[in-house]
C-alpha cells in the first residue's frame, strides 16, 4: 500500500502475506484490491495513544444493536470529531475517499469474516493484529456482511486466535445512496 501524491491510499495486495483467505481463488482474486490488510501500520506507542483517548468515552456507552448503516451490531461507538494533536497525527496516515472503510485495529487480535449477501459460500477472513489497518471498498464493503468473530469461533484457518477485548478505529465515508440529512461519520 503506498500513498499517491493526491494523498490517496493506492490499495494492493501484500503478496504472499497470510492475512487474507477466502472460500476460493476466484473470491481472492475479485478482491484482492477491495479487502486489504497492512499489519503493523501502527506502533506499539500509536496503538496506546489511540486506546488511551477512546477508553474515557467508551466506558461510559452501553452496547448497541442497530447501526446507521446496518453493518455491525454488538458494538459500543462514540463519533469523534475533535482528537488530541498525537491522535490527529496517526489518523492522518489513514486517508481515503469514496465506497471506503478503514480500520485501526487495537488492543487483541481477531478475525473478521465477511460472507456475500446473495452467495453465502463466497467469503473472505481477515486476520487483525494489534496495530494493523485493513481497508473494505466497494463491493467488500457493500455486498458482505461483516463480523468480528467471537472468542470460542476465533480461528484463522486452522489457527486459533485468542480474542480479547478490542477497539476499532473506524474511518468511512458515507454510501452514496445517503445524502444529506443523514449523520456525517467522524474518525
């Protein structure tokens, strides 16, 4: 992944890397642009940065089932427009534009499976460390569902994956469906 002069993030597959599997090569392949991981984006110091502004404001949430967009569920968010200076300096790095999530993974790994809506044998897991940003676009962001698997369902392959407690930094633009008067997301 590399950043254009635009400031862009210009999406690529990390060859090789054991992030990404899916149900298929033929899933892999159609999206190998659009479902990316980079593990250690973040530094041990960056990921505890982050925590350490979030943990005030999320102790005080209860859980939520509904979300704005219908992708999660089980979750406790806070929108967050201002951010200390330290913050605001790592969020830059996470810069992106259109049908675009990206995520900062923190505290535990975990897996997160996104099974196609209409082809339910089609699916895509992504293994996410401490520290590491994963991206979903278009038709990965639209045409998944998205989850974060439980502890006991934790497993990347044949793998297992303790899961913790964990926080999500989530970027997103609005889908272009939505226009105004809906609630402008904040990293």
């Amino acid at each position: 992944m590399a950043m254009t002069r635009s400031g862009r993030l210009a999406l690529r597959t990390l060859q090789g890397s054991g992030w990404v599997r899916g149900s298929g090569p033929a899933v892999l392949s159609r999206l190998q642009d659009e479902a990316v991981v980079r593990p250690g984006f973040l530094s041990k110091a960056e990921e505890e940065t982050l925590s350490r502004e979030l943990e005030p404001e999320l102790r005080r949430r209860r859980y939520e089932y509904d979300h704005w967009d219908a992708a999660i569920h089980g979750f406790r968010e806070t929108e967050k427009s201002r951010w200390s200076e330290a913050s605001r300096a790592i969020l830059q790095r996470v810069q992106f534009c259109g049908a675009t999530i990206a995520g900062l993974s923190l505290l535990s790994p975990s897996v997160m499976r996104l099974v196609h809506t209409q082809e339910p044998g089609q699916w895509l897991e992504l293994l996410l460390e401490p520290g590491s940003l994963y991206i979903l676009r278009d038709s990965a962001r639209y045409d998944f569902s998205h989850e974060i698997l439980r502890d006991e369902e934790s497993f990347f392959g044949e793998r297992r994956i303790p899961r913790g407690r964990r926080i999500s930094v989530i970027c997103r633009s609005l889908p272009e469906e939505m226009g105004p008067g809906w609630p402008a997301p904040a990293c």
